[in-house]
C-alpha cells in the first residue's frame, strides 16, 4: 500500500502533461498502438533527462524508501497508458 502512494506521489509530477499529450493524440490521430508508443518514447525521454540532470536527486526519496526508479518509470507507463487508453476510447465514442 505504501508503494502504491509513493507512486501516485512521483505521478503527479507527470499527470497534467499526460492528460494534455494523451487529448492532443486524441484529437490528432486516435489510435491506440501509436498512442502508447508514443507515451513510451516521451517516458523514456523523461526518464534519460531525469538520469542526466540534477532532476536525480529526486529520485533519492524513492530509493531510500526501496523503490527502485526503474519500477517508477515502468509503473508511470502502466498507469499512463491505461489513462491514455481511456482518454482516445472517449475520443471514438463521441
């Protein structure tokens, strides 16, 4: 249970970007398999500069409570994807 708030915690830093990026891919091209693609792309992307910048040092307060930021990382896709999902599945019903 625990994790699971640390997680939502590390989320929330991402979660007005996703929605933004995840309405933009569904108003310009609502698909799913290219939606998450591209969520994995920019997850990657935001997982490289948070390695490569002073943005590391965030990620002290998960390792030191034994979250590794491999686990975040692959838990935002998750979460992410299945947002993004739902987000282009309203997009095709209206």
């Amino acid at each position: 249970m625990k994790y699971l708030l640390f997680f939502f915690h590390f989320y929330k830093t991402f979660i007005a970007w996703s929605i933004i990026i995840s309405i933009l891919i569904g108003l310009l091209n609502p698909q799913y398999i290219p939606a998450i693609v591209t969520k994995f792309f920019l997850i990657l992307f935001a997982w490289y500069v948070t390695n490569e910048t002073s943005a590391k040092r965030k990620l002290t307060f998960y390792k030191n409570m034994g979250i590794s930021p491999i686990y975040l990382f692959i838990s935002l896709l998750f979460v992410d994807s299945v947002f993004t999902i739902f987000i282009i599945f309203l997009f095709k019903t209206f």
